[in-house]
C-alpha cells in the first residue's frame, strides 16, 4: 500500500511540476515583452500514425504554434492557460471533477466556451501539452462502467486511504470511478478479465454466477469503454498477469468498441498505456451467426460502409481473424447482438458459448 502511495504522490508532483512550467513559460515570455507562444503537437489526421511495434496510434513528429500575436489564437490560447490554472488547482487540492463540471467552473471565472465540446477541446490540448491524461489532473467522464468479481483493492483517495473492498461486495458492480481507478490491487482469485459491451449481459454474467465459475473478474463497458476503464484493464493485465476477453455485438461497431480496447483510438493518440494489445475480441462474430443460427438483422449502408473502413484500417490488418470475419460480415450482410443467443434459454451463452470460446483462445496460446 505504501509503495503504491508513493507512486501516486510522485505522479502528481510530475502532473503539477509540468503544469508549472507551462504557466512559467508564459510568465517569462510576457516579462520579455513578447507575444506568449507555446507549441505542442499537432492532433491532426495527418500527424497520426498507426506504431506497429507499440500497436496503436501516435503522433507524427509535427506542431503546431498557438500564439497571442494572432488575434484568432487569442481565446483559445486564454482557455488553455485558464485550464491548466483550474487542472493546478484539483490536482494540489486533491478534488476531482467532471468535463461537465469543467464547462460550467469556467463560468465562474467568466472563462467563456461555445459549448461543452470546445471545454472537451481545450483539455485534450492539455493532454497533448504536457503528455499527461485528463485524469492525471483529476478530470473525469460520468461513470458509466463497472466491475465485479474477487479482486480486493484498498483505497488510496483521501479520506479513505487504507480502506479496502471487494469487488463482489455490491450486486449490481462497483462503478469504475476515480477510487477504483487509483486502488492499489491486494489479492485475488481471478485468472482472467471479461470486458462485456453491454450492461445487460453484465448484469446476467453475475446472476450466473461466471466470475466464479470462470474465475473472472466481470467488466461492464457501458457501449465504448472510457478511457479511464481501459486504462484500468491495462492496469489488470499488467499488474496482475490476467489475460483479457472482449464479447461486443456483431456488429462493426462492436468490433471497434473491442478494438480500441485492444490497440486504442486516433483521438487518444497522444497518450500511452490505454489499450491493451494482448486482448482478445472472442465474439460476437460473424462466423458465429453462421454457426450458432443466431437472430439477425440485415446490415444498413451505414454498417457496410464502416466495415469497409474497419478493413482499411491499419489496426485489424495484421490478424487474420479480423479481416475473416469483417469480409464474411460483408458477405452475409447480417448483423446480431450479444443478446441473440437467448433464444436458446437465458443460461445459453454462459454455459455453452463463453466456455466455448474460452477454451479456444486458451488453445491458440
């Protein structure tokens, strides 16, 4: 726990130190009588790489400059300093917040934004800034993904250091927040991680009683995953050796939603350990609305259009199981949900399908 402590302290310090040295390089070049100016990398299409060897997305080596000598850059240069001001602010405090709650702080301070997006805007190019993630500063999305299974964890969040839990000790799941996102991990059972799109399934996993059965910690993504959530899974993978299997809808958008667990998204390529590129997708495939007879619907423009995009994509071209079943999902034209194998009772896809395809990833090993 106290090594563990430590990290986290000596974290912040390098999120507060960096922080510092944006506002201070603003403070000399205003003390210099020249316009501030800061440069960061550029977040354009452009400059954004798939990195075979990291497996995921990069920045190129390009920037951009934002500078007070230009009227239009102005503003956003303003909000970005007012940004790193109240992100200085939680972080040596110890307070959190949301990026709702960010866009309405603003207010108080009359730091204007034309929507929430624009605040969302500004602390992304915090993020590219300094190299540090919005939760480094304390700044989180809404809750909306959850865990559950034998993992205890003990708290490092103030007022609640040295507490501890276990993440079976709620029916529903334990939301994953701030304090579980920061736990140290002190024991458990498990011997793998099910990330599952939809809550619904979740909800059924644990009625099943699967995190016994399959010794798994059960991991509720609420449709794509928060960043925050896939961090915490590289957390599990890494520091507790768990493999991890991902179950989506049939369908290209759950093959994205597994995917960005698995090697990350363009919009967060300027960040580091978010995905988690030893995952697994295990399903739902196409080859299993074959096989499985499963109920389907027929595929819209909008889905063949993005499975032809999924096949251009860097990421699913160095697996043949992702170009397989992407070329036999234009072919069938169908689609189908995790729920579809209900109609061979409720227990179907716990009983038959997941030790099915558990087994199968364990003998591709």
């Amino acid at each position: 726990m106290a090594q563990k402590k430590v990290k986290i302290l000596e974290r912040k310090q390098e999120v507060l130190r960096s922080l510092k040295s944006f506002g201070t390089q603003i403070y000399n070049q205003l003390d210099q009588g020249v316009f501030p100016t800061v440069k960061m990398p550029s977040r354009s299409t452009e400059n954004i790489n798939y990195d075979p060897v990291l497996r995921q997305f990069i920045l190129g080596e390009k920037n951009v400059d934002r500078s007070t000598r230009n009227i239009r850059h102005i503003k956003p240069f303003t909000q970005l300093a007012w940004v790193a001001m109240f992100s200085n602010e939680l972080t040596s405090q110890r307070k959190t917040s949301t990026l709702r709650d960010v866009y309405y702080s603003a207010q108080a301070y009359e730091m204007t934004f034309a929507d929430q997006q624009e605040s969302n805007n500004i602390i992304t190019d915090l993020e590219t800034l300094t190299g540090f993630a919005r939760e480094d500063f304390n700044i989180f999305p809404e809750e909306r993904s959850a865990i559950f299974g034998d993992l205890d964890i003990g708290y490092t969040v103030p007022g609640y250091e040295g507490k501890t839990v276990n993440l079976t000790s709620h029916p529903d799941g334990v939301l994953i927040g701030p304090a579980v996102t920061s736990a140290e991990f002190i024991k458990t059972t498990a011997d793998k991680v099910i990330a599952i799109e939809k809550g619904a399934l979740f909800t059924r996993f644990i009625e099943e009683n699967v995190h016994n059965k399959h010794k798994a910690l059960l991991i509720s993504c609420g449709g794509q995953a928060p960043r925050q959530t896939r961090s915490f899974i590289r957390r599990l993978h890494d520091e507790l050796g768990l493999p991890v299997f991902i179950l989506t809808d049939g369908d290209p958008w759950g093959m994205h939603i597994a995917q960005v667990i698995i090697s990350g998204s363009a919009n967060a390529a300027h960040l580091r350990d978010l995905n988690t590129p030893d995952a697994v997708w295990s399903g739902v495939w196409a080859s299993d609305i074959v096989e499985y007879k499963l109920p389907t619907d027929p595929l819209d423009e909008v889905d063949i259009k993005r499975l032809n995009e999924l096949a251009r994509d860097p990421r699913y071209q160095n697996d043949p199981i992702w170009q397989r079943e992407i070329k036999l999902a234009l072919k069938i034209k169908r689609k189908t949900e995790l729920e579809a194998f209900s109609r061979y009772g409720l227990t179907y896809i716990v009983d038959e399908y997941l030790p099915t395809k558990l087994e199968a990833a364990k003998g591709k090993k």
